[in-house]
C-alpha cells in the first residue's frame, strides 16, 4: 500500500509527536527505533518540500536580480 503524501505541516506535526514519545523514554527499544526510522523519513520529506519551494523562490528573483511576481497557474481564473 502506498503512503499518502503529507504536506509539509502534516509531517512536521508527526515529526513533532514522534520526538515527544522519544523523549519521555519510556518506550521498548524496538519500539523507539521505527518512531527513529519513522522520524528520519518525515524529516526528509519535510527537506525535500522546503528545498522545492527554495528552487522555486529562485526563478521569481530572476537571473538578472530583478524581483518578479510569482503567479500561480489558474490563479485569478
């Protein structure tokens, strides 16, 4: 079964509860090590999302520094 894509605030709420359990301690070793893997993986993918929007800031500047509006296709229709 695929895993749903989250958004970026869907994953950095996970990732936020994965880091409280870890952090009381109280948890079986096997258990802390998927929420370990499980955060890993949200913490990618919340990177990854942030690194897109950092490439996609870049094209709205423009190569010769001037600021451009950024519009997004179908907004205004």
């Amino acid at each position: 079964m695929a895993k749903k894509k989250l958004s970026f605030e869907e994953a950095l709420l996970q990732l936020d509860e994965i880091v409280g359990k870890l952090e009381e301690g109280d948890i079986p070793l096997e258990d802390a090590i998927n929420y370990y893997k499980n955060g890993m993986e949200l913490a990618k993918s919340c990177h990854d999302i942030l690194q897109n929007v950092e490439e996609q800031m870049s094209t709205v500047l423009g190569e010769d520094g001037e600021i451009r509006p950024f519009s997004v296709e179908g907004e205004g229709e």
